[in-house]
C-alpha cells in the first residue's frame, strides 16, 4: 500500500480499522544510504563492521577502537574484554577500512610483571593512534587495583610495542595526543574520571606533564550536560584543530552518549573557536542501543580522508562500527551553533 507523504525509504505497517481509514500506522525509518534519524555523521551499510563472532577467538565482547592509515592499508586497535574479565588491545587490518581481519594473539596485553603490573592487572583499554616523529603512539587507559591512569606506548611496525610511561596521575582517562608540537610543546587532552570536563596538559618530553588547564565544560540542558571528554585524536584542519568528543547526559533509563564537534584555535588549543550545540551522531540504531553498555556511541578514532570525517566507533561496548559525513557538514554544525561554550 502507498500513503501520500511517505518517502519510499520507509517501510512499514499499516492496519486497517473499518472503512474509515487507517487505524494505526507504524512506521520504522531506514534510509538507502545507510542513515539513521537525522544525524550528520552517516552510517556505514556494513555496520557493525566487526561483531564478537567475527574474533578468532572466544571473549566477552567488543569495546572502543583507535584507527590509523598503514602501510597500503587501515589498522585498528581494538579493545577486547577477554572471558576473565580483563582487557587487551588486538590489531585489525583491512584494505578498504570497513572489511577488517583480527589478530588471533593480543598486541598488547595487561602488563604481568615489573612495575606496570599493579597499574595495569584489570586490563588496558580504549586505545587513541597518534602518528607523529616517525613513531605510532598509543594512548590507553590502564586499569589496575589502584586505579586508572593514562599510559603512553609507541610502536613503529605495530609488531611490538614499547611502553613510553604513564602520563597522568590516578583517576585520569580518555587521554588525546595532539600529531604535532603546538608552540613547541606536546599537547594531551585527558579527563579527569572524577570531573566531568575537558583538560588540556603540555609537555617537553611525553614523559612529564603540566600546567593544566581547562578547555571544555559540560553545558547544562544541551545533549552534553552531565561529562564530557575528547574522543579521536585532533584532527589539523584550515579552521584550526577538529576534536571529536563525547558527551554524556543522565536520564532516567541511564546514561546517554553520544558524540559532538568542536573546533579549537590553532596556536593556543585551549580556546574554544566553535562547538555543536547538537550532536552528529546518537546511539539509534539496535547494536547501539543493546549492549553490555547500552545507549552508547564512543570513538576513539577519526581520519580525514578527501574531503570526508570517517569516524570509527564502539556500539554499546559489543562492536565497532562506521560512519561518515563531509567534513564540510561537521563545520558548519560547529560554527551555526550559537556560542554556548
């Protein structure tokens, strides 16, 4: 049956209640293209792109996944929450970044002995890609007995793994490089798990770290009320510095998280130039909606590529996902925005 005013990419159902006309009409949205709702990031039609079954091995499930170009091809980090309970990082590799292959062994395992061990024995997790000085360096949160903290490791072939240190103190999360020296300075973005904002820390040496400084604040009655916190690495655009972030709010089923945009100035990082009033991408579709964490979007990777923000993704902490859009579209959410920062 055809209804004047509905698109043809909407199926549906509809039952008819006497001669009168239509009793009830529900109607599911699903787009040609892979969209859902009215988000500006668009999904891939492949979705989920990797799933638990697709692991060559049993484990609990599937969180968040840094993303970099290698060699001809796409690698991720992906976190995986081995059947004890615990995290690793496993690589995956794919030639057109939306068919991947996982490795059958970890990259990088919890550290089980030397000095790393009582910082990392619950696992390491949600892993950022930054490549800068000839080296791949890994942010990653370390859980451990006493607490979570940012580490940094690098690699080179993404064979073996060097740990660098642990750049924050205890309770600190969601850690960023910036792929170059501003000012002649490192630059990290981290959150405080205690806190709800965006810090900003700087660095001579990647080892040692200071003179924080606030840059982001959750806004109250927008998506982002309740915390915030950078999700992929910046990004160097012509405007300034693109950052993804995530923002959670509190509702009365639970957490919400979603993801948003923001652009930073280019020679001083912690001002704020633009940032979505609105989210550009929101947990609709069933595997973000279910999950071990439900209601979630969180990205830990973002590349740039002819012109197009493609944005990988964890659904619910059980698969990694895709999705895209122009980077056109993602600046123009930004700088319409009236300026609640």
């Amino acid at each position: 049956m055809h209804i004047a005013g509905l698109s043809d990419n909407y199926t549906g159902v509809v039952q008819n209640v006497g001669s009168e006309g239509i009793g009830m009409l529900a109607v599911k949205e699903k787009a040609m293209d892979g969209t859902s709702g009215r988000d500006v990031i668009r999904r891939c039609p492949r979705n989920p792109l990797i799933f638990i079954d697709d692991l060559p091995f049993s484990s609990s499930d599937i969180w968040n996944a840094g993303i970099v170009r290698y060699e001809q091809g796409y690698l991720m980090l992906i976190t995986v929450e081995m059947l004890e309970g615990r995290c690793a990082l496993y690589r995956a590799d794919s030639d057109d970044g939306e068919h991947f292959t996982v490795d059958a062994q970890a990259f990088m395992a919890p550290a089980d002995s030397g000095p790393q061990q009582m910082y990392e024995n619950m696992g390491v997790r949600d892993p950022r890609i930054t490549s800068m000085d000839g080296w791949f360096y890994i942010t990653y949160v370390a859980d451990g007995d006493h607490g979570l903290r940012l580490g940094l490791a690098r690699t080179k072939d993404f064979r073996s793994v060097e740990r660098v240190g642990y750049i924050s103190q205890v309770d600190v999360k969601n850690g960023v490089l910036f792929p170059c020296k501003v000012g002649g300075r490192y630059l990290l973005l981290k959150r405080p798990d205690a806190g709800s904002s965006i810090w900003l820390s700087y660095s001579d040496d990647l080892v040692f770290w200071g003179s924080s400084t606030v840059v982001m604040t959750p806004r109250g009655r927008f998506w982002d009320s309740t915390r915030i916190g950078a999700a992929a690495p910046p990004i160097e655009i012509d405007e300034g510095w693109l950052l993804i972030y995530y923002g959670e709010k509190s509702t009365s089923a639970g957490p919400l998280v979603r993801l948003g945009a923001a652009i930073l100035d280019r020679e001083d990082p912690s001002k704020v130039l633009a940032r979505s009033n609105i989210p550009i991408l929101s947990p609709r579709e069933k595997y973000e909606r279910i999950g071990d964490v439900p209601n979630v979007v969180f990205s830990c990777g973002a590349l740039l590529e002819d012109g197009r923000l493609n944005l990988y993704y964890g659904a619910s902490d059980s698969c990694i996902c895709r999705g895209s859009a122009p980077l056109e579209d993602i600046l123009q959410v930004c700088f319409d925005s009236e300026r609640k920062f």
